[in-house]
C-alpha cells in the first residue's frame, strides 16, 4: 500500500478541481481612492491627508500597530488613538514598499468623531480557482501564484472558501479581465491555508471535494511527460458551475522552478466569446493532458488576454510538501 510517506510523482493521484473559491482574510486592506478637503474656521479648504504624505492608491494596513478586519474597526483605531494621541502611526503599502506614516486626525465638527479626510474602499484577494485535492491526506492547492501581501503570522487564521461568479468583466489593452462574485456563505468544504508560496496556495481542506468531471483520482504528468499540443483547463465562469474549455501549449520550460514554466493559448470558442480569454480569477484552473493532470493556470498576458503562463504541477508538488 501507497503511504504518504512513500509517495512519488509516479504514483501520486490527485482529484483535479476547477472549484471559485476566495478568501477570508484576518487583515483586509483599506485602498485610498479620494483626497477629500476640509474647511478650515476660516473658511479656506485644505487637503489634510495630502499634507500627511498619503496619496491616493495607498493601501492603509494597519493603526498604531493593528490589524484592520472591517471598515468600522479602522474608524474606532483612528477615534480610539486620536483621543491620546496628537499624532497616530499608519502602515501604508505603496507601490511594493511598505511605509510607516505620522497622521494628525482631524475633528468633523457635525459628526464629533476623528477622520482622515479620504475615501477608502475594502480590498479582498478576489476570486481564484482550486487546483487540486489529496483525499488521503485532505491537503489542496490552488491559484499557482502567491497570495499577495497575506500576513505570515498566523496564515491558518486566514480560511479558504467556495464562491459564487456573478459576471465576468472582460478585459482591454489597459485592464485585465476578471470574475465578479461573492464569497458563499454555505459551503460543502472550506480550506485552512498553510503555505503561501511563489507558485500557489497550499492548506487543509475540512468537507469532502467531488468534481463533475472526474469520478477518480488523475495521475500526475511530469515536466518532461508534457506534449505542446492540446490540453483542457477546469473553471467556473458562471454561478459556480465548473467547465471544460480547450487550451493548447505551446511552450514548455523545465527549467524553469517557478509559476510560468508553461505558456498556453485559449483556443476554446465559448470561453473567448465569454470571457475574452484569461481574466483574473482563473489562476488556478487545473490544466489536464492524455488523462493526467499536468499543471494549472498562473498569469494572463497583459497584450493578450487568449495568451497566458501556467505552473506544472510538479512544480506545485515539490513546494507544497506532498511528495
């Protein structure tokens, strides 16, 4: 018998998935999209968050050393530290840096409470899609790219679960395409992420995992074992109703340990009618060839959405501590 210690890449099988799924975060991020001005007693206006050194497009992470779970815990960081405190610090992200900033609150006085004089909205990690599943030892992985800027400590606080796509916004020359949808509030299985990697998400699965397509578990194609020809990709593109599409590869590099050893073209009529090609929110979708589950989709091409990148799976495998 096969033991999760003895298993290799030869004689491991895995469910391959398709499932949308998002994230439950323990820190949400809060994107500044206005500069607002306020009246001075005198009548003249002025931009405080401005003269604080905020811009718009920043990230607000944290007050005074806190996380920020929810648009009202951020309104009581502020108030609470603004009642003992001239100045209160903000960890901002800006551009792949984070910075430390000194803020002086002002006072609104219709409201009495202490603001910063922008607009904010809740940022999430959006949707993404589960790669695979081990039923011997219930561990998952999905989005073949990291999940950007998720706090380390402690990541199993951080849940993974099933979503809905309501619509699929498509993509132009300057914007990427990408799912809309929400996170379900019921779910056959929810997720516990472990590992956060530069090639994918990896965590334990609490539920049962089933696919439409697949009443047994796949072997898995090595690098080498991967043909340029015709393949098919797993995805939801509506409610959450998981489908086959038609991809072809055409570039397959083994060298390479990372998320893009693989180049794909959509091929797929219905999808590029749909969607245009890969949006945002695909990452993920297993990629199946000959009966073996080989990789999954990772990145899109900026110039080109029916173009994109994808990760073997071995790649996968060798991060995510399964073999």
């Amino acid at each position: 018998m096969t033991t999760e210690r003895s298993r290799t890449l030869s004689n491991l099988k895995l469910l391959p998935c398709g499932h949308s799924i998002g994230m439950k975060l323990l820190r949400k991020e809060f994107k500044i999209f206005d500069l607002l001005p306020v009246m001075k007693a005198n009548g003249i206006y002025y931009y405080p968050a401005k003269e604080w050194g905020l811009k718009v497009n920043d990230h607000i992470l944290e007050v005074e050393g806190k996380s920020i779970s929810s648009e009202q815990e951020l309104h009581r960081l502020i108030n609470e530290a603004a009642l003992t405190k001239e100045e209160i610090d903000l960890q901002i992200y800006r551009h792949g840096h984070t910075l430390n900033k000194k803020v002086k609150p002002y006072l609104n006085p219709q409201t009495k409470d202490y603001r910063l004089g922008v607009r904010i909205k809740a940022l999430d990690d959006g949707l993404g899609t589960l790669t695979f599943y081990d039923p011997l030892t219930k561990k998952f992985g999905a989005l073949g790219h990291p999940l950007c800027r998720v706090p380390q400590e402690p990541l199993t606080k951080n849940t993974m679960v099933l979503s809905n796509v309501c619509s699929i916004r498509k993509g132009d020359s300057d914007t990427p395409g990408k799912k809309l949808g929400y996170l379900n509030k019921f779910n056959d299985f929810t997720g516990i992420l472990e590992l956060n990697t530069e090639v994918g998400i990896f965590g334990q699965i609490r539920g049962e995992v089933s696919s439409p397509f697949f009443d047994s578990l796949l072997p898995i194609g090595s690098k080498e074992s991967i043909k340029r020809s015709q393949a098919s990709i797993y995805t939801v593109v509506k409610d959450n109703q998981i489908e086959e599409f038609k991809i072809s590869i055409y570039g397959v590099f083994p060298q390479i340990t990372g998320n893009m050893d693989l180049k794909i073209v959509i091929e797929d009529e219905t999808l590029l009618r749909s969607t245009g090609g890969i949006v945002c929110g695909m990452s993920g979708s297993p990629i199946v060839q000959d009966g073996k589950l080989i990789g999954a989709v990772s990145y899109l091409s900026t110039s080109n959405s029916a173009i994109g990148y994808g990760v073997s799976l071995e790649n996968m495998l060798v991060v995510s501590g399964l073999l």
